[in-house]
C-alpha cells in the first residue's frame, strides 16, 4: 500500500497481475488531504488516510476533498496526471509497472531540485523526516 501523495511526474500504472485499489484526488484538494513535510524523493506525502476506519473523525476536511475510485485488473492501465493525489493498494497478489515521465522543462525544473535534494538525503545531511526512516530518529528501516 502507498499512502496518499502526489508526484511531480506524469504517471501510467499498469497492472500486470492481481488487482489494485486506486483512490484519486485533484490537484486542488491538497488541502483538505492533510499535507505533510516528510520527505520521498519528488512526492508530496499526505497523513491522512481516507480508507482507515475513523478517517472522518481523524480528518475532518476529507468529506470536502473530490474523490475517484478505480480498481485496476490485469491488462488495464491507468494514467495519473503529475500532481494529482493518489493511494494505492493491493487487492489481491499483485504485479504492477509504473512509468513516469516529464517533459524537458519539467525536468530542468523538478529534476534539478528533486536531484540535490536527493543527494543531500542519500549523503546523510538531512535524515530524519523522510519516508524511510523510523519516525524522526533518522534510522533507515525497510520500509514493506
């Protein structure tokens, strides 16, 4: 399962095996989805998640949020335009491909900054609040 988020990049999942449950949200709703600052490479992370037994409770706003629910099945594709939010899990053993992609200025844009950024986590200057590491302790952990 990945947890709702964007990414700077179009993108086309395709589901080879298995199904998957895609929930999709646009771009303008970022704020009723409860943005984070944890850090994965080139997506914006959210902490809510819409499917959790209490989420209206938890997060109140996502009954304001526009929302689209697909289940993908062998052979179909879906396209997630760049920035569009999504949350995507299993439904059953699953095999699946994502292709992104961005154009060239999108690239020198996003690229460049996602690329240092990048770096910097990879060297260790800035560990703590990122998607693979254990809370804020800064300890990488395998993340399933």
């Amino acid at each position: 399962m990945t947890g709702l988020h964007n990414d700077d990049e179009q993108n086309v999942l395709m589901q080879l095996a298995g199904s998957k449950h895609v929930l999709l949200y646009p771009p303008r709703d970022g704020p009723l989805l409860y943005m984070n600052d944890r850090y994965d490479k080139g997506t914006v992370c959210c902490s809510a998640d819409p499917l959790a037994p209490d989420a209206m409770q938890r997060w109140p706003l996502l009954r304001q949020a526009t929302r689209w629910e697909v289940t993908l099945q062998p052979g179909e594709q879906l396209f997630i335009p760049r920035y569009w939010w999504h949350r995507v899990a299993c439904v059953s053993e699953s095999v699946s491909v994502n292709a992104f992609g961005s154009t060239a200025l999108e690239l020198v844009r996003e690229g460049a900054v996602r690329s240092v950024m990048d770096l910097a986590h990879q060297l260790g200057w800035w560990r703590g609040n990122c998607v693979c590491c254990d809370d804020e302790s800064g300890v990488a952990t395998l993340k399933r």
